[in-house]
C-alpha cells in the first residue's frame, strides 16, 4: 500500500506562495513546483507546471515528455501575452507504479527529491550555480548552504528552451517501508539533511513526517515558501 503526505507553506518572510504541487495517487503522479519572476509571475508558471504535467500524464504521456510540454507551454503562455519579466518554475516529479511499486523520478531545477531507506540519499542533484561549484570542488556542501548565490538555477521550466532542457530521471524499486520525499528549497534551506534523516526515522504516518518538516523549516527561519510531499509504501 502506497501512503502519502503533502503540505505547502507561504512561510516567514514572503507575501505570497509561488510553490505549488500535485498529490494524484490515481495516477501514482507527485510533483512539486517552485516558481520564480515576482509580481505573480512564478505564481503562474509553477501552476501551468502542474497542470501540463498532468495533462500529459491523464494522456498517457511519459513524464519527461510531459515535463518538456510544460515548459513550451509556458514559454508560450509568456510570448503570448508579451510578458518582460522571465517566468520559470523548478519542477520535481515522481511517477509510481502501484503493482509493481517501480517509480521515475525527474526533475529540473533545484527543487529536491530525497530516498529514505533507513539513511537518507538525495537522488537528484540540483541544476544551480552552486552546485556546480561543488561538482567542481571550488566550494563545500556547506559552504554551498550559505553561499550568496545558492539560489541561482542553472535550468528552469519557462526559461530554458525545450530543445535545451535537461530533464534528468532515476528509476527504481519503492521497497516496503521505504520513502521518497519531494521539496521545495524552502525546507532545504532551513532544514539539514540530518534533520530530515532524523525526522523520517521517527516512522510516523507520511502526513504527520510532513507537518513535522514544514514546522522545522518554519522554526528556522521559514526565508521562503516551504513544500514538502512524502511518499512512502507500507511494510508488507
């Protein structure tokens, strides 16, 4: 059996909540999507996100074609109405079987999916500046933490053309008591991968885990919006 969690927060410091995601358990469909732009420009990119993807996936489209879809449809969404200010969203989703219990993750941007099997592994890596002066060794991973421009994403729906766009993906097996977490850079910011990994070894239903982690992130600082979903298949 497949359980789940789900919870978004405007947080502290923010008037408005750009982050946006999907919980459709009748398509095994999760995503969570954090827009950018200001003056409602990422509020409205993360949202067509969502929906294009799941457009694509009521059509039986695979989930990265379905990724590419939303993001030409929100370039076009932009050139339509000859907008001035850029409009692009970070996009992670997971698709998973409920027979098999097999799932795809994919993702753009920066916005994370995690796999808790008892430690916690993040299975994307962010599409942003400073990781790739991780990659290149130039900067730590905790130096990246606070890095002034730790919020600069190297790709993003609505801003990088669909021919150009590197929608990466994972498969794998979803094992019983096994979890994937799906978040906004609202909680990473603010909550360490120990406490994440503290929290979901606590084994709690999925949506209390979420409470805990959004009330974490909140704690902290709460600078940004703050997503979290938790997908997680029951012991069998």
């Amino acid at each position: 059996m497949i359980d789940f969690g789900h919870g978004t927060h405007v947080g502290l410091r923010r008037d408005h909540n750009e982050d946006t995601y999907c919980a459709e358990p009748q398509l095994g469909l999760w995503l969570v999507a954090d827009g950018m732009g200001g003056h409602e420009h990422g509020e409205v990119a993360s949202a067509m996100a969502r929906d294009s993807v799941i457009r694509a996936v009521s059509a039986g489209k695979g989930l990265t074609e379905a990724i590419r879809a939303a993001d030409h449809d929100i370039i076009e969404h932009s050139r339509a109405r000859g907008e001035s200010l850029p409009m692009g969203t970070t996009v992670a989703a997971v698709r998973v079987n409920p027979d098999e219990h097999s799932y795809e993750v994919a993702w753009v941007g920066d916005s994370r999916v995690y796999y808790w099997d008892g430690e916690l592994k993040q299975i994307s890596s962010d599409h942003s500046y400073v990781q790739e002066l991780v990659s290149q060794g130039a900067i730590s991973a905790d130096q990246a933490r606070t890095h002034p421009h730790r919020n600069v994403v190297t790709q993003a729906l609505g801003v990088t053309g669909p021919d150009d766009l590197d929608i990466e993906t994972v498969v794998g097996v979803l094992e019983p008591g096994h979890q994937i977490l799906l978040c906004s850079d609202g909680l990473t910011e603010e909550v360490s991968d120990q406490v994440i990994s503290h929290t979901l070894s606590q084994g709690l239903p999925c949506q209390e885990t979420v409470d805990h982690l959004i009330l974490a992130a909140l704690d902290n600082g709460g600078s940004d919006n703050i997503t979290v979903l938790l997908i997680g298949r029951a012991l069998e």
